[in-house]
C-alpha cells in the first residue's frame, strides 16, 4: 500500500520550532521517528534540511526548494521544487514516504496525505513554525500512546497516529 505520512512532534498550540531549532528534547520520540522513517524516503523544506548537521542516515532526502541554483555535496540528497516534483522523486524509491516539514511543508502535504504520525508534545511555547490545522472529521485516530515525563523527558507527549477517511 503507498503511503504518504506526515511525520511531526507539535505543541497543544500547534508549535514545532523556532529559529530553525527544534522546541524541546523527547530522545524516545527521536527514536521513534528514526524506527518509522529509516529506509525510506524523507521529503523536507531546505530549510528543515539545512537544520540537521548532516543527512539522516539510511534516509534518501528529497529538499524542495524554490532557489533554483539550490545544491548540496551530500549523497542521498535530491533536490525538487515542488511537493508534486519531491512526490514523483520518491515513489521511485519507495512506496512509503514520509514528509519531515517544516511548517510550510506540511500544509502543502496535507492534501495530499495519507497518515498522519504526530506526537502531540502537552504543553505550548512560543514559535515561528506551526503544523497545520487539520479536520479531524477527516482523519479517523487509529492509535493513541500516551508518554509520562521522566528523567529524560520535560513534558507529557502522545502518540497519535491518524489514517485518511477520504
């Protein structure tokens, strides 16, 4: 089955970053996100790219971007200029593709998704990048994991895994 999967950690008030930085340290969700996407091609903003310090590994990362002179030395990196372009790129890789933000990217993606893999992180916090609203009745939740802060996590966070009713 193809799968198009928006992949997101966001605050109650819809916050995922600021200055190109994430907002809060969650390691299990981290290791969350590398067992869902490893392997499998992850779409992005430049500027979401332009945040790691290197490429994800055992990841083809597919950047748009609307700087048409926009390049990078790294492999497993193409860069596209459109979501439809990085769409294309990626269902020759993989049936299964995850679509990793920034906040711009994912309200393009939405239309055009299939999942929706979000960790709800409970709290709020000031940002300049946000996940889009979405209509729940459009998304039916077919799974919910709860996670208590601890030691290695500042705050409460669910997982929340939506599938597409149209």
């Amino acid at each position: 089955m193809k799968t198009v999967t928006l992949i997101a950690a966001a605050a109650e008030n819809n916050a995922l970053g600021k200055d190109y930085d994430l907002l809060w340290h969650l390691p299990d969700d981290f290791k969350r996100f590398k067992a869902l996407t490893t392997g499998h091609p992850i779409v992005m903003g430049r500027k979401t790219f332009e945040s790691f310090p290197k490429p994800l590994p055992n990841r083809t990362h597919i950047i748009i971007t609307r700087d048409k002179n926009y390049s990078t030395t790294f492999e497993n990196c193409q860069i596209v200029h459109s979501l439809d372009a990085a769409l294309a790129v990626a269902r020759e890789i993989d049936e299964n593709i995850f679509i990793i933000g920034g906040g711009e990217i994912y309200a393009l993606g939405l239309e055009k998704a299939t999942h929706i893999e979000l960790t709800r992180v409970h709290t709020t916090f000031e940002a300049d990048a946000f996940f889009p609203d979405f209509d729940k009745n459009n998304w039916e939740l077919i799974k919910e994991v709860h996670h208590a802060k601890d030691d290695k996590h500042k705050y409460d966070f669910t997982y929340l895994t939506y599938q597409s009713k149209i």
